[in-house]
C-alpha cells in the first residue's frame, strides 16, 4: 500500500468513525475532513471543490426546490384529498397513503413527496382517530421504494449514474431504474399494507413551537369571485366545515350584511368574513378559486420588484393600533401594509378586518415588503412573533409547477437535455412564474445535504485516483470467488444496506459504487448489476432513523423510538434483498 493509499484510506476510516459516533453533524465531519485532506496533499486545492459544482449537487439542490414549489401549489392535497377524506380506517389509510407518497416519490425527490403528504396523513388522523404511528413510518417507507423508480427520485440514484459515467462512460437514463424499482415498490406496497400492524398503536407525536403557534385562529376576508358565482355555487357548496374554517359573517357587494343561509347564492363581489387556524384557511383557499379579501390592495410602499412577506405580530399595549381600526389608521394607505388576518382569543371577529377595532393582545398576519417590515414594526410598537413561515394571503400557482416539471422530465425522457440542465432550469422556472419566491426557493434547500455531498465528493475521488477503490474490490473479489454470482450480487445490496445508516446513504454509494464496479470486473459480470445493487441497498434504510431524512422526518410526528424502526423495517429490509437481488438479475443479466 502507497503513502497516497495510506492517507486516503485513514482519512475516509476517520470519516467514517465520526459519522458513526454520531457526535458532531455529518456535514461539519465531511468539511473538517476535507480540509484536512487539502492540508496533507490528499486532495489538491484545484480539485477540493469539483463536488460542489457536480451534477449530483445541482440535481439533488433543484429536486428539493421543484418538490417544494408543487407542495406550495396546494396540487397534490386538491387531487388527492376528497377521496383520501372517505378513508375511516388504518386497514385502508395505511396501503392508499403509502401507495400515494410512493407514487409522487417517483415524480419528485422522495423527501419532498412526504413532506407534501404527512400534512394530509396527520390531518386525516386526527378527524379519524387513527394513531399517526401507524401512518407515518409506511409512508416514509414507501417513498424511500417509490424513490427508487426513476433517477431523481433519490440522491443515490444520481451518484450512482455520475459513477457509471465515470467507470463505464455513460450515466443510467431517467427510468432505467424503473423495472426494478416498480417491482420493489409494488412488493413494498403489500408488505406494508399488511405488516404496519407490527408498529406500536396509539403512539402520539411530539409537538413543537410551530405546531403549538399554529393553533391560532385568525379571522380573515375572502370575496366571491365572478368565475365562481356564474357556477351558481351555495354556502353549503364551499363545504368549509372539510377544512375546518367557520363562517363568521356574509357581507353583499353593497357592503350591507346578508343572512349566511346554507342554501343562497353567492353573488360576485360578495365578501366572506372566515376564521380557522392558518393551514385550514391556506387550505381552503388551495381548494376553492376564492380571492383574498385584501388581495387588490397593494401595500403603497412597496417597491417594484420587492418581495412580498406575511408574518405574524403582536400588538402591544402602547400600540397606535390599540382602540382603532386599520383602516382609521390607514394601515395600508400610509404604513404600506396590508392587514390579512386577526387573532383574538375568547372573542369571535365578524367585522371586516378594516373595521375591526383592534386591541394590545391580537395577533395580526401583516404583509408587506421585506426591507419595509421591520420600520413598520417598530412605528406601529408590534412584537413579532418567532420566525415562522404565514401562508395566509400568499397566491398560489396551482398547475405551473406541475406543467414545470412534466416539461423538465420529457426534455430529460427524450434526451434533449441533461437531468442538471433539466432540473436546475426546473427550479429557477418555479421562481419566474412565482410557484416560489426566491426566499423560499433558498429555505427549500438543504444545505446540510448539499455540503456533505459537496465535501465527500473529492474524498471518494481521492480514494479513487490513489487505488485504494481497487484494493478494496480485489480483497472482496477474493472473498466472493467462487460464491455464485446472485449470491454475490447480494451481498453486495446487503454490505450498501448494512452501511448506510452509519455512513448516510451518499457517502455509502460515494464509496462503494467504484467498489462494486472492481468487484464485477474481477468476477466477469456486469457492472451495471452491481451499481443497481449498491444504488438499491443504499437507498433502502428501514432499520434506523438516522440513515436516511425520510426516517427522521416522520420520527417525532409518529411518536417514534430508535427501536421502532427495524418493527417494520426487517421484513421490508429482507424483501428488498430477496426481491431486488432477483429483479436485477433479470433486468441486468449478470
């Protein structure tokens, strides 16, 4: 072993022991490590970067910015919500939300697709008192199996095609992964369907500040559009009690109040004066083309081209506001700010906002410009409340996203252009036709993710250019000589199974893809079928919470312990060995 080999394989150990250990973040580890690399000659500066500008970056950065823009658009809780809605019990609301997180896995990063449904999932557990533990951990399952289908559905697909790219001269296609992932997913789809039962029952999730915050029920305006009163559509045919929202008062287009019968017309112009928590009015506002009440009204002091932001604020008891309405203080008109909601609590609001006479005590959404927020908030003597994300008044653009990334897939499907170029036009797209600001577009991304793959990618390389990958597949040719190729193949899918929630999925595939392709020239088999394997093992961590962010997502909504995980895990852990090793071997003859 070379001096080079030497110091790449105890810094990639090193790595790996403090990943292990759990102590610091994966991704100061990844940096540390990179830094120290740099310092001992192990990677040269020039090269110290080249992972951050990877295709692998940029791909995982854009799929994380798409998937937020369609949860934003309210498009998937519109499609899938009436019918998941119906669903009474877990022996149906376990295979139907499973089956949908895997389906919209396949489409988008496969953590994005939960997170736009585990919304929908605690929702419908609370209206039908199915524990959330029997819910979640199925549904982030299923994404990690739907995540598999195509390229971008999961981080260790990308790495492994930029590794056949560079081992083999060509990357994996868009769906090459396709037959065998749709077979996992199907299989997982019944394993789930019929093993969640072995989760603990009535486990409840952990709340935190956010949840605790969004209990707050503001009272809001909405006025009836012209589209929607030619439908001739009732009170009782906006169905608000199905997003919780409570109807407080109904005002004409003459401004005169109108009794709210269950069964009246809704005339165009007509203002709804609503209350309900802030996700059950964004909600409501997804389902049915109304438009704000207040959304004509542009702050005055807003300068072109300045994003737009909706917070929460306290009024204090020196206030301007106190003992006036918005509109005597001419909130928009001379502050630039718009009112869109208020909170009082033990009192119920039926005045429209601008005539309602506030008091120290209500929480009010404002909206306003970014960089005019802060002196507004000091003027009118306002506590804003911690950092969390209002929905209230913000517009959604419910079927671009969606026509965005169909678009950004078929150029890929039909290879006018790379998945990067692809995606990353996605993702700024999704900003241009407002599906996301650019703050949110930033916030999307996860930075912790992107550094540690940026960081790792030179460390593999390093291992890569000095043999040290080559030893490593010659020790393990040696030991599977012999071994019948699909037993091989196998353990191949167990070692990358076994690894990666110690060593995350990325770097697991960062250092065993080059592996598997040593180890596949070393027995004459095909090397495709061995980075098919390690790309499956990799991406399928059951056992733990840690391995993969599907897992720790769902960890406190679901009430879950570390031990939960192998419950369900181990025999989806088994199939998937079982299973995928087979598949392969029929897609990708050895």
């Amino acid at each position: 072993m070379t001096y080079a080999q030497g110091l790449s394989f105890a810094l990639l150990l090193g790595a790996i022991a403090m990943f292990v250990w759990g102590r610091f973040r994966y991704d100061l580890v990844a940096l540390v490590v990179l830094v120290i690399a740099m310092a001992t000659g192990d990677v040269p500066v020039k090269q110290a970067f080249i992972g951050f500008t990877s295709d692998v970056v940029i791909i995982v950065g854009s799929a994380l910015v798409v998937s937020a823009a369609i949860a934003r658009s309210g498009v998937i809780e519109w499609a899938v919500g009436p019918w998941l809605e119906r669903l009474r019990t877990a022996r149906v609301q376990v295979p139907v939300l499973a089956g949908t997180t895997a389906l919209l896995s396949m489409l988008t990063k496969n953590v994005g697709a939960l997170a736009i449904l585990m919304p929908v999932a605690l929702r419908m557990s609370r209206k039908t008192g199915t524990s959330p533990s029997s819910l979640l951990m199925p549904m982030a399952f299923m994404s990690l199996l739907g995540g598999l289908v195509t390229l971008v559905g999961t981080s260790t697909n990308i790495i492994v095609s930029q590794i056949r790219q560079q081992e083999l001269g060509r990357p994996f296609a868009l769906f090459d992964f396709a037959p065998v992932g749709l077979v996992l997913t199907g299989l997982g789809l019944l394993t789930v369907s019929v093993a969640w039962r072995l989760l603990p029952a009535k486990r409840q999730g952990a709340a935190g500040l956010d949840a605790a915050s969004a209990q707050t029920r503001y009272a809001t305006e909405a006025r009836i559009t012209t589209e929607l009163a030619q439908s001739g559509v009732t009170i009782a045919g906006l169905r608000l009690s199905d997003d919780g929202v409570t109807l407080r008062r109904l005002i004409g287009p003459d401004g005169a109040a109108r009794p709210a019968l269950p069964d009246a017309a809704l005339q165009a112009d007509s203002c709804l004066v609503l209350e309900g928590q802030d996700e059950a009015l964004d909600r409501l506002f997804a389902r049915v083309p109304l438009m704000h009440g207040r959304e004509k009204r542009q702050p005055s002091k807003a300068e072109p081209g300045e994003e737009m932001r909706s917070i929460e604020a306290v009024v204090q008891e020196h206030s301007l506001l106190v003992g006036q309405t918005a509109q005597e203080v001419g909130l928009n008109d001379r502050f630039g700010v718009r009112l869109m909601g208020i909170g009082r609590s033990q009192e119920r609001i039926t005045e429209r906002l601008d005539e309602t006479t506030l008091r120290a005590g209500d929480v009010l959404v404002l909206r306003a410009g970014e960089r005019a927020l802060p002196a507004i908030l000091t003027d009118l003597d306002l506590l804003p409340l911690f950092e969390r994300h209002v929905k209230l008044g913000d517009r959604r653009r419910r079927f671009l996203p969606i026509l965005v990334l169909a678009a950004a897939m078929l150029l890929v499907a039909f290879g006018v252009a790379p998945v990067a170029g692809a995606f990353f036009g996605a993702a700024v797209m999704m900003m241009v036709v407002g599906a996301l600001s650019p703050r949110e577009a930033y916030g999307a991304l996860e930075p912790e993710v992107l550094v540690l793959l940026g960081a790792l990618t030179p460390i593999s390389e390093a291992v890569h250019h000095s043999g040290g990958s080559e030893i490593i597949a010659h020790v393990m040719t040696g030991l599977l000589d012999g071994v019948a190729p699909i037993f091989a193949l196998g353990l191949m899918m167990a070692a990358a199974m076994a690894c990666s929630p110690f060593l995350h999925n990325a770097p697991t595939v960062l250092l065993l893809g080059p592996v598997a392709v040593g180890v596949a020239r070393g027995l004459h088999l095909n090397p495709d079928a061995f980075l098919m394997a390690v790309a499956t093992g990799a991406g399928s961590d059951f056992l733990t919470p840690v391995g993969h962010q599907c897992n720790t997502l769902v960890m406190g909504p679901g009430g879950y312990r570390f031990g939960d995980y192998w419950r369900l895990g181990l025999p989806l852990s088994v199939m998937v060995i079982v299973a995928g090793t087979l598949a392969i071997d029929v897609f990708w003859p050895l």
